[in-house]
C-alpha cells in the first residue's frame, strides 16, 4: 500500500484488491469466494463496492432497497463515490431488504446488467469516482455475501480496509 503512494498509483486497486477483496473473503459466500478470489488476485476481475448515497459518510443511511422476486432480488437506488465503477466488472451493492428495512444486504451484481448506469468525475487523488443507478437490476439469491445480521458488520470490516491502505499510501506519499 505505501508503494502506491510513493508512485502515485492509480488503477483498481483499493476498490478491488482491498475493499472488494475484503468484502468477498470476509463474507458468508463460498460460491463466490471461490470464483471471484482468484480473478482479483490474478487481475481478471474489477469489482468495487456500491455502498455509499450522500456526499458525506453517513452509516447506514441507506435508501437503495433490493425487493425479493421469486428467487432473485431487484434492487433499485442511487450510489455516490463508487470508485471505478465505470471500469468494473461487478459491483457489491448495499441495499435495504424493501419487504424488512431494518435489513441490510450486501449482493453481488453485474455492472453490465441491464438497469445499470453510471456517470464519472476525477476525485482528487484521480481515481474515478462514479454515481451508479441501478433500476431493477436483477442478481440471483445466490448472490448474497453475507446473511443480513451480519452486514453492518462486514460493512466495517471493508471500510477499515480501505481507510487502512489509504492511510499507508498517505504515510509514503509524505515520505
């Protein structure tokens, strides 16, 4: 992580390396932690985590809701700052549970399904940072990466993640 900073990095790797990567082995999912883990670590796979809606971090105010249909769910929404969402793959998506609020989920989507749109900027640092709309975006039940009691949690565990690399890239920047 500090060696990003020294060269001023820039490419997918917080949000696939740190963050997704510590979403997918941190959760419940082994389907997907068998498939998706080695394509990150062999560089086949861009996945970024769809998590945030306000310009601001504001945990767990939530709005985008995945609705259960059938075997699926098809979540609807709007997500701000997704880093490289317009070069991913795939997406982790928090959403609320529409038929249980107090639910949260995190699913794995494609980002070529249909219903999936985005608009970029340059952040700061220049990576692109992305608003993502999702409308009726259908994933598989399969998808889920973690039971719903345990999202909030595993929410934190990828955001510490990634304050932590960002915090060593920072550290050799200034160095």
């Amino acid at each position: 992580s500090e060696m990003m900073g020294r060269t001023l990095a820039t490419g997918p790797y917080l949000s696939t390396a740190v963050m997704a990567a510590t979403a997918i082995a941190r959760g419940d999912n082994e389907g997907l932690q068998r498939e998706r883990l080695p394509a990150i670590a062999a560089g086949k796979a861009i996945i970024v985590v769809a998590a945030e809606e306000r310009q601001r971090h504001i945990p767990l105010a939530i709005e985008t809701l995945a609705r259960r249909n059938g075997d699926s769910w098809l979540i609807n929404g709007r997500k701000t700052a997704v880093i490289d969402a317009n070069i991913a793959d795939k997406l982790i998506v928090l959403a609320r549970d529409a038929d249980a609020p107090e639910r949260l989920l995190l699913l794995f989507a494609s980002a070529a399904s249909a219903g999936v749109s985005w608009t970029a900027s340059m952040g700061l640092d220049s990576h692109p940072l992305c608003t993502v709309e999702l409308r009726d975006v259908r994933v598989a039940d399969a998808c889920l990466l973690c039971p719903p009691d345990q999202t909030a949690a595993l929410l934190d565990r990828i955001y510490d993640a990634g304050r932590l690399h960002l915090a060593a890239e920072m550290l050799d920047l200034a160095s």
